[in-house]
C-alpha cells in the first residue's frame, strides 16, 4: 500500500513557551497541492520551516516517503523538499552562478546546456549570463525556482512565493507553479494568505489557527469554492 509523500505526527514548535506549531498531524499523497491559509500569525511559515529544518520541531516528528526526518541529513532533506520563501535571497553574480549552487553542495554540475532548459522551464531564456542585481521582482523569484529545481526535489514547499510581487507578476508566478508540478509531477505545499491564490494552485486546503490544525480538505470541503485558474 503506498504511503505519503509527507506525514506529519503531532509536530509541535514550542518558542518561549508558546507552541507557535502545536500538535499537527496531515498526510500529503504524492502529486498533492496543499495550499496552506489561515491569519498572520497562526503558524503557516512556522509549519513550512520545520519541513525543511529550518527549524526544529520541539515534539512529534515527520516522515518524507515513510522514513523519519531524524534518519536524512539536513542537506539531503532540502534536496528533496526543495524550498522557495516570499522573496528572493540570491548571491551576488550571474543567474546561472545561482541555478548551479544547488548541485554543487553535493559534488554535481550543470553545463550550459542544463542551465538553458532549467531557465526556459521558468520562462527565463537567454537569462544565464545576466547580474542578478539587475532582475525584476518576478525575475528574480523565477531564478529562485529554477536554482530551487536544478537539485530535482520531490516536493516543493513554497512561502508566499508572491507577496512581494504585483498582481501581473503574481498571476505569472502562480501560472508557473501550476505548470511546474504537472510537467514534473510534483507535490506541493504552499503557505498563502490569499484564499483566491489557494483556488488557484491547490487541490486541498488546511487551515491553521493560533498554531493548530483547524480543517483539512478539498477546496469545496474547506473554502466552499471549486477550483479556478
């Protein structure tokens, strides 16, 4: 019987006493697009984090395709749970510098030529040599997915990828997630304040609320919406 991509048992984050991720427990199948809505400060990025161990969980654990987090180092967990937060931290240098980071921290390469596709998969041609100092907003988020894409992770955990971004920027950052996940077959999980964005992108939706797991479920179980593009 397959089991998930992700699970999730009672992960809790606890900081200065106050459990800001407290007791959560989901499973996320392979292919998934979970969108993850709830009020500023109810723990949705805190959530995302653990994830990626950006920060630690204080109880409770999870699994990624059934092995427990414990058991994969830091560096091979971000590989496969591949992260893209509200914006766009790039090094200084040409975009391709940035694309090819990523494989580099484990002993690969990419040519010219891998670094080519992975920028025309994120509408970005011609851009390896250019300064990333002299990107758009939008530009400069598409070079942190392609840089997120060339370690081919399984599942992309994306924080507000848009929210420094205006509404023609947003609508293409949106478009390319959705093309993304189906052309690589990807699973994803996005923090989003937008529950218009969450119709959008996502298959299902789970609420956070002052840390806790609220609902989980489909756009219609959860939002009363079916989902649009």
């Amino acid at each position: 019987m397959p089991h998930p991509i992700v699970r999730t048992e009672h992960l809790t984050r606890a900081v200065d006493g106050r459990r800001i991720v407290d007791d959560i427990s989901i499973e996320v199948e392979q292919g998934d697009v979970l969108a993850i809505v709830g009020p500023s400060g109810a723990g949705k990025s805190s959530f995302l984090r653990l994830l990626n161990r950006l920060d630690e969980p204080s109880s409770g654990t999870f699994y990624v395709d059934g092995r427990d987090y414990r058991e994969i180092s830091p560096r091979a967990l971000r590989r496969r749970l591949g992260m893209v937060m509200q914006t766009a931290f790039l090094f200084p240098g040409t975009v391709a510098e940035n694309v090819r980071f990523g494989p580099r921290q484990h002993g690969g390469t990419l040519d010219d030529e891998a670094i080519a596709r992975l920028l025309e998969q994120v509408a970005l041609p011609g851009f390896a040599s250019r300064n990333v100092a002299n990107l758009s907003g939008g530009e400069a988020q598409r070079v942190a997915f392609a840089r997120c894409l060339a370690n081919s992770p399984d599942v992309l955990l994306l924080d507000e990828p848009t929210s420094a971004l205006d509404d023609a920027a947003k609508r293409e950052i949106e478009s390319l997630v959705r093309e993304i996940v189906v052309a690589r077959r990807l699973t994803c999980l996005i923090v989003t304040h937008d529950t218009a964005q969450a119709a959008r992108i996502a298959q299902r939706v789970m609420v956070i609320e002052n840390g806790k797991l609220s609902r989980i479920g489909s756009l219609q179980e959860v939002l009363g919406v079916e989902r649009t593009v």
